[in-house]
C-alpha cells in the first residue's frame, strides 16, 4: 500500500517538475504580443581596449567599441567584461559608457584576470559606440579589458 | 642615545614610509570619474520611464523606422553617422540637459522599437521567408502605411 501511495507522489512530482522546466525554457524562447508570436534570436559583439593607464585619480583614455550593423528591434541582454590587471596596480573603477550616454562603474580590487557583468543596460539599445576606460583610486593602477554585449532581437 | 636606538628609529620609519605606499595603493585617494554624474546608473533604475517627447521627434523616429525597413531591410547602418534612427535620437537627447537624457533615451527606444515591431510582424505575415537585411517588398510597406495605425501615443 504505503508502495502505491509512494509511487503514486514520484509520479505527480515527476510530472510538475516536467511541465516547469517545458515553460521555462519555452519562455527563453518565444514571447506573445498583440496575438503575434515573435521568436527571440540572439546575437553579440565585442572589442578590446588597448593598455588603459591612469594616474593619480585621472581617467585612461577611453577606448571605442562599436556595434556594428544590429537589427532594428535589438535589445541589450548582459554586458559582459573580462579584464586583466597590471600587477601593481591600485584599485580602481572600471567605466563602460553606453552610446547613449549612460555610464556604469565597476569597482575592482587585485591584479590578474577579472571578469564583471552588467546587468544595468539590460533592455536598452546595443547599437552604436561603447567607451571603457578605467579610473585609479590609488597613485596608478593598469589594465586591458574586453567587452562583450549580448543582445536578442 | 646608542647606535641599536638609532637603527630601530632608522627601521620604524622605513615601515611607515612602505605602509604609506601600501595604503595609498589599497584604499580610494581619489573619486570615479563618474561619481556625480547625472548619467551614472551604477545603482539606479528610476530612469526607466517613458516621458513626454514631441510630437515631431516621435514621427521623425517612426518615419526613421520606415526608411530603415525599406533601405537595409530592417538593419541599423554599419556607419553611424549615416543611421536615421541614431541622427535623431542623438540630435534630441544632446538638446536635452544631462539630468533629462536618460529617460528620454528609454522613451525615444521604445518609440521606434514598436514601431519596428508593428513592421516587422506584419512583413513576416505577408512575406514569411522575410528575414533582416533581406529587401521589404515595396508593395508590402505600400500596405502597412495605407492604414497607418500608427500609435504615437507612448
């Protein structure tokens, strides 16, 4: 009896476990508007900065990262950024400017490989000139950075 | 006073002159560049909004829309400079003081991104092998603009 009650919860847990994991990853997917189901498709760009040196609290130069040609609809996902750090060097902040505009800053600690994601430009538009540079906090600090921007459209 | 008191004083300021370096590398001496900019969004969100934008900047955009559809199938021009939707949006947002910007920037995006969408639907209805940067046949753009149902209301 206690067998049949047993297998009986296993199989209305297996069940829900199922159609949750069916609905998740169908949302990755697809979204409905105005009776329209649109099918998401995904795409990314990324660039490297070259050796961004600052001084005394004064910002690197800034580099250029450009998106390139994107579709009209697209629609930043993550923002992702693997940065190496001088030995040497002070902390400091990392600032990656949007073509809009907008700026995030990061702040980083220790020498070596890095890697920071933002979530802060989600949903904004990819398309244009991105800006890195980095800013010491301390006499000098060195890095080099790359960038990735996913985004779906 | 004797040479081994001598030699410790000696020592005790060669440690604080090496622990002055050490903390001025290790804790902030200076500010981010950024700190107090009105365009940071480090630990913001209440720039996600839509405001009011005229009229003008709205048709422009939609217009902007239209003629990304029909020149680069969908697609943003590879020189920036050269794209419509980026002109205007540019254009506006550099009118608008700094602490305004970010709003309108969301607001302006929304803009043209449904209207992109509205597009995009109804040429994929019409014309299901359509995929971007494939040429929008004249006829069906004809189409969608013959009863606009444009909503510029946003």
């Amino acid at each position: 009896m206690y067998k049949r009650i047993y297998s009986f919860i296993v199989a209305i847990v297996m069940m829900f476990t199922l159609s949750v994991s069916v609905s998740v990853s169908a949302e990755d997917t697809t979204f409905m508007s105005d009776d329209t189901i649109s099918i998401f498709a995904t795409n990314y760009f990324s660039g490297s900065t070259g050796t961004m040196n600052s001084l005394y609290g004064n910002e690197s130069t800034l580099f250029n990262i450009s998106s390139g040609t994107t579709p009209s609809l697209a629609k930043v996902s993550g923002v992702t950024l693997n940065v190496n750090v001088s030995s040497g060097s002070a902390p400091f902040y990392l600032n990656v400017k949007h073509p809009d505009g907008s700026v995030v800053q990061h702040y980083i600690t220790g020498t070596g490989n890095k890697s920071v994601t933002f979530d802060q430009f989600n949903h904004t538009d990819p398309y244009g000139t991105w800006k890195v540079s980095i800013t010491t906090t301390g006499i000098v600090s060195t890095a080099t950075a790359r960038m990735t921007v996913n985004y779906t459209y | 006073m004797n040479f081994s008191s001598i030699g410790n004083l000696h020592q005790s300021v060669k440690i604080a002159q090496m622990k002055e370096l050490v903390d001025s590398q290790s804790s902030p001496r200076y500010p981010g560049t950024y700190d107090n900019d009105p365009m940071n969004i480090t630990n913001r969100t209440d720039w996600k909004k839509i405001v009011p934008v005229p009229d003008k900047v709205k048709q422009d955009l939609i217009n902007a829309v239209k003629e990304t559809m029909e020149q680069n199938g969908g697609m943003r021009h590879a020189n920036e400079e050269k794209d419509p939707i980026h002109r205007i949006k540019q254009t506006y947002l550099n009118s608008l003081p700094k602490s305004e910007r970010l709003s309108a920037s969301w607001t302006l995006t929304e803009i043209y991104r449904n209207e992109a969408q509205r597009l995009v639907d109804f040429v994929r209805v019409k014309d299901p092998s359509w995929d971007w940067g494939k040429p929008v046949k004249t006829e069906i753009l004809e189409e969608v603009y013959k009863s606009p149902n444009v909503d510029i209301k946003v």
